[in-house]
C-alpha cells in the first residue's frame, strides 16, 4: 500500500475520531445540570400557563426535555410541569415559576423545537411586571397573551397581546426585542382555569 493511501486513510480516521468526540461532548453537555444548584422545594404562585394543542404526547415530552436541556444546564432556569388533558391537548405550568424572558423562549420552543417537526396550536398567558424584559407602558403590569402566528416566517419571536387588545412583536434579536403593531395578530381570549387542571396527570421536568 502506498505511503500517499496511508496518509488518506489516517487523515479520514482522525477526522472521524474529532468528529465522535465533538458529539460526544455536545449530546454530554446537553444533558448537563448545575452541580451546586438544588431544585427548589417551596412552590412559587404566579399565573403562567400554556395551553398546546393538536400535537401528540411524545413529541410534546421530548421537545420540552430538549428544552430543559438547553436551559437547565448552569441552574435551573425553568421546571416545566406538563398536564395531559387528552389525547392531543396539554397544559404547561410553571410552579417554581420562570422570568418573563425564558417564558417568552418556552413558548417559542414548543413551536420550533429542534429536530422535532409538528405544527401544534399554542397560546400562554401571564401578568406582566416592571422587572420584566421587554416591558413599556403598555405591556407593564398587565395580563397578556402569548402565541405565534401559523404564518410566522422569522422563528426568533412571539406575538403578545394584552388584555385590553394591544399587540406586540417580542423579537429575541438585538434592537428588536419590542414591536408595537397597529392591530394585535390574535384577539386576547382568557386563559384556561387552573382548578380545571386537578386530578390530571402530571410530569415534571427539570
């Protein structure tokens, strides 16, 4: 065998080895969680739920898992709690609650998670507070609605609405993280009722 095919053969062998490790690292690093972080043990009340529907249960399981991966791995930035209604309809609270920013990307993973392709119906809603990201006069303090059009092309965002039907673009790019539009792209409409979720079953993710 030729020195050259050598060379070839232990060049394409490296570049496989790199290329398993790099994997490796990624798939470990995925599944990463703090190591000094606890999960917390004492309930945080707040109002944030999201409503998913038209979509099958283990597709909903894996993308939220995907997301706790992505989020959870230097504290526990969000403990999502899925609720199955039906067969195709789910509930996601957040009992330790989650800041305004992370719900916001919450809401937008369900809809574009990664290598998950589904096209279900989500609306979540919240009250908004002064120390939220984002915030101006109209949105501050107020209950909101959030979702993303079934047209949406950019995949970086989600549209807010409030109660009182004045609608934002919340872009998660710099110098877009807020957009007022001169008609809400969904009519605000009240959220489900958390005593309706009681004796359903539940998983919790970390």
């Amino acid at each position: 065998m030729e020195i050259k095919t050598l060379f070839i053969i232990g060049g394409v062998l490296v570049v496989a080895f790199i290329l398993k490790s790099c994997i490796s690292n990624n798939n470990s690093k995925n599944e990463s969680r703090p190591k000094n972080a606890e999960i917390p043990t004492e309930k945080i009340q707040n109002d944030k739920i999201v409503l998913i529907e038209n979509i099958n249960l283990n597709d909903l399981k894996s993308a939220i898992q995907k997301f706790c991966n992505n989020y959870n791995q230097e504290d526990f930035r969000a403990l999502p709690l899925l609720t199955i209604l039906s067969e195709n309809k789910f509930v996601v609270t957040f009992p330790y609650d989650t800041d305004f920013a992370t719900y916001c990307y919450f809401v937008n993973y369900m809809y574009y998670p990664n290598d998950i392709f589904y096209k279900p119906t989500i609306k979540a809603w919240t009250s908004t507070k002064q120390n939220d990201d984002w915030m101006t006069n109209e949105i501050v303090n107020k209950k909101v609605m959030l979702f993303i059009p079934a047209d949406d092309k950019d995949y970086d965002n989600v549209y807010l609405t409030t109660s009182e039907n004045i609608g934002y673009k919340m872009g998660f790019a710099m110098g877009e993280e807020k957009q007022k539009l001169n008609n809400p792209r969904q009519t605000y409409v009240e959220p489900i009722k958390l005593e309706d979720l009681k004796g359903r079953e539940e998983i919790q993710y970390k």
